[in-house]
C-alpha cells in the first residue's frame, strides 16, 4: 500500500496509514482530507474525529425497525423486573436472601441491557462484512452486571437518600456507557470505527439523566397506594429503559463507520449469525431467570403469608377472650384455644377427640342437636347454651357457630365463637331487678304492679271473682325518719316490708311505691261483692296487726301504725290506674279517720275529688282569660266615714257562676298559682290607688291587700312589692298589706326583715284574723306592724257571749298598749257596733256598711258620709259570696 500525505488546514501535515475502500479502487491520497486528534493510534478502542467525515468514506446503513422495537422491549423488560427485585431486597431479612435477589437483578438488568446492546447492534446494517471478537462481546456484559448490582443496591436501602439517587444513577449510567463502548470494540468490520466527540458526551448523560429520572421515580413509590405504585414503576421502568435504548442509538450516532482496505478479519471473530445465537440464548435466559425469580417469589411471598397468617391466626385465638373450637362432622373437637379450655376448667388433651357434647349441659345438648340437623342448610346460627365446667357448674355462653363444606358441598363440621356472658346474664338481672323491683326492699316496684294488676284485672273477667287493692301508709313514719335518721327508716321499711310478705299468700302481691307507700294486690277473692270485701278486710285487719306489733331496731324499740285504703274490683270495669287512684283515696279517708284505720273507696269522695281537680284546670285558665276580679268592702271610722276598703278577690266561672274563695284560694296555694293571681291582685289595687289620686274624694283612700304565705316567703317579694309601687308611682302609705298570724309565726325572723324594708317604703301592715292563732305578745312586740284586725268569730257573739266580749275588749286593750290601730270585721249588728264603740274600737268593717261590692258601687258609698244613725245594713245588691 502506498503512503499518502494528508493536507491539513493551517499548513499542517500528518501522515496517515493506506484505507483499503471495498467499493471503491480510490485510495485515500484522492480523498477528502480527514482531520484526527493529535495523530490518535487506531489501535485504541475509541477513536475520534473532530469533524464530520466525507460522506464518500462513510458505510451508509440502516436500521431495522423490528429489532428496534424488539431492543427497546427489552431494555424495558429488564429494567422493570429488576426494579420489582429491590422491593423483595428491602423485605429480605437474610443476608443471603439480599444476597440472591441482588444478584438476580443484576444479571436481569445487566444482561437486559446487553442483549438490547447487541439486538441494536444486529439491528444496524451495514454495506459490509460484520463480525465480533468473541472475548471482548462477553466481557462487554460485565460492566452492566457490576453496575446494575451496586446501583440497585443503593436503591434497595430503606433509608434511601438523594446523595444515594445521585451516586446510583451515576454509576448506572455509566456502567450503560462503559457496556456499551465496550461492546462497540468487539466490533469487527471491512472498515475503520470512529466517534463524534459531542455525540460521546451526550449519549453518557442521556444514560445518566435518564436513569436518575427513572430512579426518582422509583423513590416515589415507598409512599404510594398499591395501584399507584404499579403504574409509577411501569413509568420509571421505560424511563431506565429508555436510558438504555436512548443511550445506545445516541451513541450509534456518534460512530462513524468507515472504509477501509484491510479486508482481513481475525479467526477468532463471532459470526453475527452466531452472535444472534447468544443473544437470543442470553434473552431467553434472563426470560428464564425472571420468570423463575418471579414464580419463586410468588411463592415465597404465598409461604411467607402463609406463615404469617397461621402465626397471626394462631396468636389471636390463643390471646383473645374469646373461646374457640372446630368440630368435625361427628361433633368431635378437633381443634381449641386456651380461652376454651379456662371456660371449660380443663387441660387441652382433656378436651379434644372428644365429643362436644360431653361439655354442654344436659338441658342444652337436645337443643344444639336439633339446631344442628334442622338448620344443616344455614350457614351461620347465634345461640345461647351453658357449658359444663370440670366441677359441673355451668357457665352462661353464646355460640356464634359457622359451619364448614367440603368440595361437594356436603357439611363436614363447624367452628364456633364461644363467648362468658355469665357478667351479661348477671347485669341484665340487675337491669330487670332495678326496672322492675324497689332497690332497698326488693319488692315490685309501680311498673311491675302495674303489669301484674292489669293481668290480675283480665283474670278476674274470666273468672268471675274479685280482687282488691290494699294501699297502705305508714302513719308517724316521717317522724323516725327525720328523727332517727334515714338508716333506722330505711331498716324499718325493710321490716314492714318482710311481714306484708308474710302477711299475705304466695300468689298475692306486695309492692311499694315509694316513700311509705305499700299496695297489696289480691286475687280470687269471693264472687259476691260483699264475701270478697270482707275478705279483703280480714287480711287488711291482719297486716295491720303485724305492722302494729313493735319493731326492734338497732337494739331500740319503735312503733307505727298503718293506715289502709281498699279497692275492689272485677273484671276491667276500671282502669288500672283508676284502682290506684281509689285505694289511694280510701287511704287518706282512713287518715281522716284517725289513722290506724281501715277505709274502702267512698265513690262521692271521689267524684268530690274529680271535681276539684277540674276546678284546678279552669283557674289554670281564669287569671289570663279575665275571669277574675276584685269587689271592694268599706272600711269606715267612729263617724261612719270611709276611710279605706279592703279588696277581695272573686272568681266568676262561665259555666259555674261565681265560685266562693274558700273553694278556689286553697287550690291557687297548693298549686302555686296564688303567686301569680296575688301579684294580679297588688298591681290591680295599686292601680285603683292611682286612679283614685286625681279625685280629691277618694285621693285619701287605703286599700289594704290579703297576702298569702306562699307569695310572702318569695325571696324577691319586697322588690315586686317595691317595683309595682315605683311602676304606678303611689303613695305607698296608701297600700296596707293583711298578713295572718301562721304567716307570720312560720319564719319570725324573715317576716320581721321583708316587713321593716317595706315600711321604710311606707306600706302599712295589718294582722288579719288577729286571735285565731297563737301569737305571742314578745312577737308582737317586735313586729312592725300598724294595725290588729280582731276576726269575725269573736265580733260574731261578742253581745251575748260574755268570753267573746272579753276576749274582744282584751284585745283592743292590748292593741292600745302597743299602739296600734285596730279594726273589727264582721261587724252586722247595730248591738255589736254599740259594744265595740263603747270599748274603744276606732274602725270597723262588715255587712253592716256594707258587703264587698264592685268598684262602682263602693265609690257610690264616697260622696254621702254616714252618721251614726244611718248605720243601718247596706241595702244595694249584694255578691253571692262575701
């Protein structure tokens, strides 16, 4: 071969060695100038150009697309079943099992990227004869191997950082590169092999980039759900795939491949048929080992779960509270866990073989058995047995029962949940004791009376015979007990309540209802009305009796008497609680009676009773719907002139008419409507009051206003008295309010407060009724009081009864001593004004001025006065009532 000089730019010369074309018979002295790097030896591996090459000398090749696609498959393949290796690394808790799957992925992806490497390779054809070195294509694998092992490595790790990203994709990248470059060494052809130094550098961090975003990716996936997890590693699987396909076709752009003219090739060069051989055999290899690793980590994963789960299965039955065992068809125990064998009191070789039976109690084994052959069909049953224990108690269980089939379908045993509901059963006793039973004498309660009445109630309809009801009341109880202490009368309800037992038959019932309160319910007494009420009264007779007897309590002797109210019934004529309500009123007849005693229903009592209870409801109503009103009775002086009026209040009913107080004012105290109907009474007076202020005839007026105790004792009664006053701005020494002596007696010392707060407002006080008590005359003395009023009862015979005369004539004495006012009411006679005047008497009040009237006719009584022998009894219409 003849030597050729090369002519360079810049004046340069460089000798360069023959190139043998095999196209062509020209000789690189005709060619284009070639420009090398520093006269670089061809003999080097890698060898670069630092421009382009003419077109004329370069080998034009191409690809075939099915190898393409086939290599890119395959760098994707690998890459994600070596990625699906690091998660069975993390999870490996040997080292020899980190071990394995290391060197699994490594070969996969190490070989992967090989077998891409050359299918690429055979995918390129070239104008020319191509062969292999046959050492350097198989030590070409080795540098993806090593790579692949210490990348994935890193990857593995679970305290993966982005220092170990970085190092990872770098050395993965590079062991890409370097696998590739070497295998483009082992590259024989009829020609000469250089690079484009720019493309070199860019197919390395191709390689690089594209595997760091791959394992970014893959980082990703520790904190994802499982669906996302298997979508992000098929990602990063062809990204990292990409990274090997990217960086091989980069770096088969950057080669270029020239003519020569040196056809011989060495012998030991790999024929590409032969090559294709060993890359098909390397693919269908890592096929292989992928298919195996995966097979076998399948079934490692499916043993480890296993393992896992019998672990788990066996740790929970043999720590839950909860009893368990498998039965065979037969009903034999096969299997149990230690909270069985603790319900059961035995060891478990005690237990299983053994029929299970053998352990239920004997009432409950008919029982199973039947559940068990009527209900084969059912796939689950919840039941309640008791469990023979080893000394033969037996023990309140619930069975939750699941049975078990074979392949055909055939039952072929059960296993059960065994739960203690000895605690349940004992809390539901409790439950029913305190729903149905008095706590502190264990006897029914009103819900279980109640029951048993109206069953009682249904069994006398059928039979035709009566019954009764007792209703008894302990008649000094709440004395021992507020004396004695709520110990001693708790025992002696206890004590009352074990001879009423006694007292009575088994089929009879005793209950309390509270407080004192016994009823006694008795059954299948005589059919005619008359036997079955003396029978009832013979054993009301006998259980008081045995209440009278003396109780010894706590080493000291107490006694208490009953009083008993009877009820009779048949069938269900009344109600139930209708019964209740008439022994109950039968009860206090007895009371009435003078305790101690025995008293059966008075239907008049009752119907008496319902009518108060009626009368109740409509002054609910009487107050908001107008019905009440004030009437008006003259208070009038030693000249017959009014000086004041004391108002009344009177109750007119649209069906009954004009009720009477002493009918309708008991009811509004123990109801507590006489706090509102009083305050209606203080406003409507003050009200009067200042009407009455601008005429100069009635301007000096004083009313004086019946308080009640209930509205007395308010905590807030003197601001309601004060703000009615400020609300209507009177004079307040024009307001007197009538307290009684009970009142006043009840709580002297509150009594005395509210009063000295209101006199210094200016209202004026009077003491009603004044002698029908028990006043004591230091109370008297402490009271600010400014007027006595001596009671109609003494005024009524004080002309013919000399110890009313007396007792009258005391009073007003005594008043004078004390300096107050006094006032006589019910004044009727012309004889008992004469003795009052003649005994000092300075005011008075009656039917003999006048009855209480309405507004308009007391005012008509203003403008005349009345001199002292015009005092004759008022002649207008008089109320119904006074």
């Amino acid at each position: 071969m003849n030597a050729a000089s090369i002519q360079l730019d810049a004046g340069r010369e460089y000798q360069a060695r023959p190139v043998l074309i095999v196209e062509s018979t020209q000789t690189v002295e005709d060619a284009p100038a070639l420009y090398f790097y520093n006269m670089m030896n061809f003999d080097h591996a890698l060898k670069f150009l630092a421009i382009e090459p003419d077109s004329s000398l370069l080998y034009g090749g191409f690809y075939d697309p099915e190898l393409v696609v086939l290599s890119i498959l395959i760098a994707i393949f690998a890459a994600h079943a070596a990625l699906s290796v690091t998660d069975q690394v993390r999870v490996a808790r040997l080292n020899a099992q980190k071990l394995i799957w290391l060197t699994v992925g490594a070969l996969v992806m190490g070989g992967g990227t090989w077998a891409m490497h050359f299918i690429g390779m055979l995918a390129l054809r070239l104008p020319c004869r191509v062969s292999y070195d046959t050492g350097l294509t198989l030590i070409s694998i080795l540098p993806g191997i090593f790579a692949s092992a210490v990348a994935l490595r890193l990857i593995s790790s679970r305290n993966f950082t982005k220092n170990r990203l970085f190092v990872s994709s770098l050395l993965l990248g590079m062991g890409i590169g370097v696998m590739h470059y070497t295998g483009m060494a082992a590259l024989r052809l009829d020609g000469l092999l250089r690079y484009n130094p720019l493309l070199f550098g860019v197919s390395i961090l191709v390689a690089v980039a594209l595997a760091w975003l791959a394992l970014s990716i893959h980082y990703r996936l520790q904190t994802q759900a499982v669906i996302a997890r298997r979508w992000l590693r098929l990602i990063s699987a062809a990204i990292l795939g990409g990274a090997v396909s990217g960086m091989h076709y980069t770096a088969m752009a950057a080669a270029y491949f020239l003519s020569d003219g040196e056809p011989g090739r060495p012998d030991s060069m790999l024929d590409p048929s032969l090559l294709v051989a060993i890359v098909s055999a390397v693919t269908v290899l890592l096929i292989a080992l992928v298919l195996v690793a995966t097979v076998a980590q399948r079934h490692l994963a499916m043993a480890r779960k296993l393992r896992q789960s019998e672990q788990k299965l066996r740790r929970m039955l043999e720590t839950m509270r909860e009893g368990f065992l498998m039965v065979d068809g037969g009903q034999r125990v096969q299997e149990i866990n230690p909270a069985f064998c603790a319900m059961l009191a035995r060891p478990r070789a005690d237990i299983v073989g053994r029929s299970l039976l053998d352990f239920l109690a004997e009432a409950d084994r008919p029982i199973y058995l039947s559940v068990v052959e009527t209900r084969a069909g059912d796939a689950d049953n919840r039941m309640e047995m008791a469990l023979r224990q080893a000394d033969g108690s037996p023990l309140a269980c619930e069975f939750s029962m699941t049975r078990m089939f074979d392949d055909d379908g055939n039952a072929s045993g059960l296993f059960a949940l065994i739960t203690d509901i000895t605690q349940r059963k004992q809390a539901e006793a409790q439950i029913r004791s305190l729903a149905f039973y008095d706590v502190l004498t264990q006897l029914p309660n009103r819900r279980l009376l109640l029951d048993r009445l109206g069953h009682a109630l249904a069994t006398s309809q059928r039979s035709g015979k009566f019954g009764a009801i007792l209703f008894l009341d302990l008649d000094n109880f709440k004395s021992i007990n507020d004396t004695q202490g709520h110990d001693v009368g708790d025992l002696l309800l206890r004590e009352v309540a074990q001879r009423l037992q006694v007292g009575v038959r088994d089929d009879d019932t005793v209950a309390r209802l509270g407080g004192d309160e016994f009823v006694v319910l008795i059954e299948a007494l005589h059919g005619e009305q008359e036997h079955a009420a003396a029978q009832a009264e013979m054993v009301a007779e006998k259980l008081r009796d045995a209440i009278n007897r003396p109780f010894s309590l706590h080493g000291r002797e107490f006694h208490t008497s009953p009083s008993i109210g009877i009820s009779l019934f048949l069938s269900q004529q009344a109600s139930v609680d209708e019964l209740l309500k008439r022994a109950d009123v039968a009860m206090y007849q007895a009371k009435d009676a003078g305790r101690n005693t025995i008293r059966f229903f008075d239907p008049a009592m009752q119907a008496r009773l319902d009518e108060r209870i009626a009368l109740l409801a409509d002054l609910r109503h009487a107050l908001t719907q107008q019905q009440l009103h004030l009437d008006y009775q003259a208070q009038v002086d030693l000249h017959g002139r009014v000086f004041g009026a004391e108002v009344l209040l009177r109750w007119r009913h649209p069906q009954r008419g004009l009720v009477s107080p002493a009918e309708f004012i008991p009811l509004a105290e123990e109801s507590n409507l006489i706090l509102a109907i009083g305050h209606w009474v203080l406003q409507t007076a003050c009200a009067q009051i200042k009407v009455w202020r601008g005429n100069p005839a009635t301007r000096h007026l004083r009313l004086a206003v019946n308080v009640s105790a209930r509205q007395f004792r308010q905590r807030d009664f003197v601001q309601q008295v004060e703000s009615v006053l400020l609300e209507y701005a009177i004079d307040a020494s024009l307001l007197k309010l009538e307290l009684t002596e009970s009142l006043v007696l009840d709580d002297v010392a509150d009594t005395i407060a509210k009063m000295r707060a209101l006199k210094i407002l200016g209202v004026g006080f009077a003491m009603d009724d004044f002698g029908t008590g028990h006043s004591s005359l230091s109370y008297l003395k402490q009271l600010p009081l400014d007027q006595l009023k001596i009671d109609q009862s003494f005024v009524r015979d004080i002309a013919t009864d000399p110890n009313d005369a007396a007792i009258v004539q005391t009073i007003i004495v005594m008043a004078n001593s004390l300096g107050l006012d006094v006032i006589a009411e019910g004044v009727e006679t012309q004889a008992q004004l004469e003795f009052l005047r003649q005994r000092g008497c300075p005011a008075f009040q009656g039917y003999l001025f006048s009855r209480p009237v309405a507004l308009a006719q007391f005012e008509a009584l203003l403008p005349a006065p009345v001199e002292h022998d015009l005092f004759a009894p008022f002649s207008g219409t008089s109320p119904e009532y006074a």
